[in-house]
C-alpha cells in the first residue's frame, strides 16, 4: 500500500492532527494477527473509583489480557478541565 501525502496546513498543529482515512503515517499491521482475547480499554482514571473498577473487570472477563490506556494529565484538563 502506497501512502500519498496531503498538502501540510499551516493552521494545525501536526502533532495533534488525526489523519484522514488513507493518509496514515504508517501502513497497517496487516501481517500482525488480531488476537480476540487482548482487550484493551482506555479512559480518563483521573479519580479511582468503583465505576473505573467495575468497567475493567468487565472488559477482563472479555479476553485473557486487559491492557490499560492512562491519559495524561494535560489530556485530562484539555479535554475535561480541571480534575
């Protein structure tokens, strides 16, 4: 697969930019297996609580493996303000 590129715009920063469909930085992983029973959730677990808990424990009993995503702290307050 063969990747073109877009015309760089000067008023977004690329760093934050979510590629168009067919203009991803990398070629897919396509000669990388999907694993079924790799779950992964991600979210903003700025305050612990039992509802954070209970969404883990239900995706761990999706699979064999749960992987984690933590946003960070800048993430966090963009995205929902202040914690």
């Amino acid at each position: 697969m063969q990747l073109t590129e877009e015309p760089a715009s000067t008023d977004v920063d690329p760093s934050t930019a979510v590629p168009t469909p067919g203009h991803w930085p990398v070629d897919p992983q396509e000669d990388v297996p999907i694993d079924p029973n790799r779950i992964w959730i991600d979210g903003c677990f700025d305050f612990a609580h039992h509802g954070h808990a209970g969404a883990m424990l239900q995706a761990r009993r999706l699979g064999t493996a749960l992987y984690v995503g933590v946003h960070s702290d800048e993430e966090i307050e963009h995205n929902k303000g202040p914690t």
